[in-house]
C-alpha cells in the first residue's frame, strides 16, 4: 500500500537504481574512500583514529572503515541510511564541518562496493544498518529499504522497537555476508572503544577484466590504482592541461596513502591504513611562495580562510 503523508499524500519514493547513479560522482575511488574519512571527523563524530583495512570474510574481499567516534543511536543509523538528512548545518560546530549534504555516506559507499553494513556504538546501544543494492536487487524491491537492529550493549539482546524488527534481523542474516548472531556480536566487539562505527564494504567493484579497481597486492600497505586507470587519469589530466607533457603523475593520484597524507590542512583524525600511520603532510609548510588573503562571502558571518599559492 502507497504510504502516506500527514496530509494524506503520497509519499516520495526512492528506486534502488539511484544507489548506483547516485555513486556516479565519484570518478575517482580515493573521494569516495574520503567521504568515509571526513564523516568520522566531523564534529559531533570527533574521531580520533580511524582504520582503512581490507579482510577476506567467506572468501570475500571486504573493505572495512572503523573509527572511535561517537557512534550513533539506531534512528541516527537511520537517518545515514536515508538521503538529505544532516546536522551538520547549524551551531557552533557547524564551521568546522565539512559534510553538508546528508549524501556523502551513501555516494561514497556505494562507489566502493554493492553492499554495505554498518556496526556502530553509542553507549547502550549497539545498531547493525544494512545499504546493499544485491539485497534489494535479491528481493526485487521497488524502493530502498534499509533493515537495521539495535541490541542492548550490556545484554546483546536484541531492543524490539517500532520498525527495527526481527525480520531487519533475518534479512540481514539472509542476505549479507554476515550469517549469525554471534558474527555481528563480534563485529561490535572489533571495535577498539565503547563507542565507534564500523562500516564494512564488499562486492567491491570491480574492471571489465574481474580484477578489483584497486590493486591491494602490489603494496601492503597501501590501496593502489592499476597501471591501466593510470594510462587513462594521465591522458585526462593531458588533455585538461593539468599535467604538461614531460611531468608525471603525482602519486596522490594512484596512491591512498600520499593522497591521505595531503588531503586535509588541517588534519583532525589519525589515520591507519592496513595498520599503518598515514603521515600528515603539511602542505602549507612545503610550498615556496605563500600569500595570505581574507575571505569574506556576503552570505555568511564573516570569516577568514587561507589562500595558498604555489609556484
Ligand atoms: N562514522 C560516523 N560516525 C557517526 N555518525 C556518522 C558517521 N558517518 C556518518 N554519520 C552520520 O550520518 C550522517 C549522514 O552522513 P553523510 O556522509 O551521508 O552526510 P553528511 O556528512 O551529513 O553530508 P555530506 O553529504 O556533505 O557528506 C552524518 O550527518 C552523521 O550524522
Ligand atoms: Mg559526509
């Protein structure tokens, strides 16, 4: 049956086709991995570390996110498996945001792999969230729908509640790479603080010739673009007029690590990639010419912003 407004209109629905399209701007995999990181930073999240790994769960592939933020309660785990909802946009914390869309979660996600589960803390509560297009796609559904099941963080006992039911909890079961109770249990306990979020990706994509858009072989500490994306990131940036002829591509572009070592001016959470510390690099401190300048836009409260120039 059609669901309903207050005012007794039909309410939007949202095709599961869109978690796909909506991944699409992404081009490039390494901002899809940063929407993960920027969101574990932000206020209100305050992570202090977060750990990039990838696992082999059934004999599949998996990339795993994991902070030690604030974690979230089963209706905020909601509203990031829903589309448009943030609270980042208002308060003092605002400022420091940097997530402003309430989209960043499910591009990002989506970009990296089909299918995503999300173990996330917040004192009290332990919630597991399922965004997985093979489960929607498995069951034909119409719209997205997204299971998710609190359990008492004490008890482990599963909170029955309104929407967060038994079957969120055996759709779960049936169709993600989690098979029992116990799985999910340990999923929670594998994260290092009483609070925390863990987001794990798998059906990670893949090229037309089967093999993993990111290469995890060739360095093991580090997630690298193939060879073959270089060919064609090198030609793009050649043609935009990025790169002249004679450069080469800087390894921001084909490594997570330099890219994560950059990414932030000012970084506000440690990052573990495959247990290793990315090393934060100033940019501001390497450049041979800096300018400094006052930002002031007409739409906001005043403030001030670094301009960087390099030569
Ligand atoms: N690791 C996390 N820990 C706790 N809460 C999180 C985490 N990741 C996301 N959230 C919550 O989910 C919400 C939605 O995240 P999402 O990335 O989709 O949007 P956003 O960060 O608000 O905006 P943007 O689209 O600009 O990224 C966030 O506003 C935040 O409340
Ligand atoms: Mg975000």
């Amino acid at each position: 049956m059609a669901r309903l407004s207050e005012h007794g209109i039909r309410l939007s629905s949202m095709s599961p086709s869109f978690l796909n399209s909506n991944s699409t701007s992404h081009t490039w995999p390494f901002s899809a991995v940063a929407e993960l990181i920027d969101n574990a930073s932000d206020p209100g999240v305050c992570a202090k570390q977060i750990w990039i790994d990838v696992v082999k769960i059934s004999d599949e592939l998996c990339l795993t996110f994991t902070d030690n933020g604030s974690g979230m309660t089963p209706n905020k785990l909601h509203k990031m498996l829903s589309f448009g909802f943030t609270e980042k946009g208002s308060g003092k914390a605002s400022q420091n945001a940097i997530g402003l869309y309430g989209n960043g979660f499910k591009s990002g996600s989506m970009r990296l792999g089909r299918d995503a589960l999300i173990f996330t803390k917040n004192g009290g509560c332990q919630t597991v969230g399922l965004l997985s297009q093979t489960y929607l796609q498995n069951i034909k559904a119409q719209a997205v729908i997204v299971p998710i099941v609190p359990f008492n963080q004490q008890t482990n006992i599963l909170f029955k509640r309104e929407g967060y039911s038994e079957a969120s909890l055996a759709a779960i079961l049936e169709h993600s790479i989690i098979k029992s109770q116990e799985e999910i249990l340990t999923h929670f306990d594998s994260i290092p603080s009483k609070k925390g979020t863990k987001i794990l990706i798998w059906n990670i994509r893949r090229a037309k010739d089967g093999k993993t858009e990111i290469d995890f072989d060739s360095d093991s500490s580090d997630f690298r673009l193939p060879e073959i994306h270089l060919e064609e990131l090198k030609q793009g940036l050649r043609n935009s007029g990025t790169l002249r002829p004679e450069q080469n591509i800087p390894d921001m572009y084909y490594s997570l690590r330099a890219y994560l070592s950059i990414l932030y001016l000012k970084p506000r959470t440690q990052v573990i990639l495959r247990g290793k510390k990315v090393l934060a690099k100033l940019v501001s401190k390497s450049l041979t010419h800096i300018e400094h300048d006052v930002y002031k836009p007409q739409f906001s409260v005043s403030f001030c912003h670094l301009l960087i120039f390099s030569s």
